[in-house]
C-alpha cells in the first residue's frame, strides 16, 4: 500500500493538531511520550516532531509533507512548498506573534534602544534579521527555556512567542515591537509534488483541513415554516445569508436551512420564532467546504 509521510507537530500544537484531523475526519490516536501515532487513514504513515524541526525534515525528503509555523519555517529557512494556510494555534484561532519585550520599568522604548544590548529568544535569526532590518546591533543569545524570567535579569530584553500577551503581563514584561505575526502552514517538498499520488493525497487532505477549520464558530441551521412567511423569515437572517429553500409535503409549508455563526444563532432564534419559523434545529459542522 502506498503511503505518505507525514510529519504533525509535537509540543504546544499537537493537542490543536489532533482535534482538527478528529474534524477533517482523520483520528488519529497519540499518547503525550509516543512519537509515532495510529490513525484510522491507513495510507498515513505518521511521525510527531517539534515544529522547530519540521521544515527541514520536509525539505529533506524525510517527511512528504507536514505541518508548522510559518516562524519556524523562516527561522531554519527550509526550503518548502506551502500546500496551505491553516489559522489555528495552542488555544485558539488566531495568528502567534513573536514580540520583543522588555521590563515594565525598563529605559527601552524602541527598537533603537536595544543597540549593545543583551537579548534572549528562541528565535535567534528571526531577532537579527529584525534588528539589521533596523540597523541595530545587538547581542542575540539562544534561550533554552523559561525566557520571560530572564528579562532585566540575566538579558536586557527578550523576544518570545505570544497569542494574547497575558503571560507577559503576569511577568510584568511590556512589548515594545512586533517581529512576526505568524499561523501554521501546511507544507512539502518538490520530489513529493512529483509523484501523482502523494500530490493528490496532499491536496485531499489540504481540502479537509481548510473545510474543517472554515467550519469552526459555525453552525446549521433548519425550521419550517408558512410560505407566506417567507419574508418575514428571511428578513431575519444576516444579509448575504440565502437559505436553503424546500417545499413540504403539506401544501403551502416550506423548510429553509443556512449556514450561519453560532453566536449570531442565539440572537437571532426568538426573532425567527417570532417571524413564523417552527421546528428550528440548530445543528454542529465538522466541515465547511466552499
């Protein structure tokens, strides 16, 4: 049986990760100290690594494809092909951003103040090609862990991964610039481009990815109702919404279904029961394919 390497990250995202192949319609079963996963797609052979090393095994062929930051990507400077962008990270669904921070009472206000000074990241080429882009020079050291606790301690200023900043302010750290705004990238290598059939399993599994994370926040929707209530109904519904239309067997009744936000749902409900809707049932997506 033909089979694609796949490379998933292990670490912050692999919880993420997992649950939006559980949606794509792939489970894949992984205990936290097992680095080679089952999954009920049989023509997936699965390794887990850290995203840091992801582009790299990609761009060597070990892996066919797989899935990272694009930080991480620019950071080793891989030479990949992106299949696609997938907005999702550790806890939600918005881009990290890797930030340079400093302690609140520090004298830093801007990027030119950091010229002689110490600075600790993870993402050392990432902080220096910022700091030449700014015509900075600054000592980047490599920080193996625990960074927020060096800054004004150990290092002047520290340049650290954040989705929405509270880690910082519970260390009382403040942000003085922003590096990279960066999502996960699905992605692979020329030679597997070149074979039809792991190029076409990518593409599947690119589709039901993208339709699974298009389906997140989002809901169905179903009621009955009057034809003559049509309008009134309709109305209801945010614009650009056109619904579903089917005749009932029961002469002059119509059922209408759309795909809406779920939080749009719970303020629209009692509007639509109010128009004449009936036996609305408001239902879950695994994916949204457009």
């Amino acid at each position: 049986m033909k089979k694609l390497k796949l490379g998933l990250p292990k670490g912050s995202l692999q919880e993420s990760t997992l649950e939006l192949f559980k949606k794509a319609g792939v489970r894949i079963h992984a205990s936290d100290r097992s680095y080679f996963p089952t999954s009920d797609d049989d023509e997936l052979d699965i390794m887990m690594v850290r995203s840091q090393e992801m582009g790299r095994y990609v761009e060597d062929g070990t892996f066919d494809a797989g899935l990272t930051g694009l930080d991480w990507i620019m950071e080793t400077g891989a030479k990949v092909e992106e299949v696609c962008e997938l907005k999702y990270a550790k806890t939600g669904f918005r881009p990290v951003r890797w930030v340079l921070a400093v302690p609140e009472a520090s004298s830093i206000k801007t990027v030119k103040d950091l010229q002689g000074k110490k600075i600790a990241t993870e993402a050392v080429n990432i902080t220096k090609g910022f700091l030449s882009k700014h015509g900075v020079k600054a000592d980047v050291e490599f920080s193996w862990g625990a960074t927020e606790a060096k800054a004004g301690y150990l290092v002047d200023a520290i340049v650290e991964l954040t989705e929405t900043g509270s880690s910082l302010r519970a260390n009382k750290l403040r942000i003085v610039s922003e590096l990279l705004s960066s999502t996960t990238r699905f992605i692979t290598n020329e030679k597997a481009l070149k074979d039809p059939w792991k190029k076409e399993k990518i593409e599947n599994l690119a589709i039901l990815l993208q339709g699974a994370l298009a389906a997140e926040g989002m809901v169905g929707l179903k009621m009955n109702l009057e034809e003559k209530n049509l309008d009134k109904v309709t109305a209801v519904l945010p614009a650009l919404k056109k619904p579903t239309i089917s005749h009932l067997s029961v002469k002059g009744w119509i059922a209408i279904e759309v795909v809406l936000e779920e939080k749009t749902v719970k303020k629209i409900l009692p509007d639509l029961k109010r128009a004449g809707a009936t036996g609305i049932i408001e239902y879950p997506l695994n994916k949204l394919i457009p």
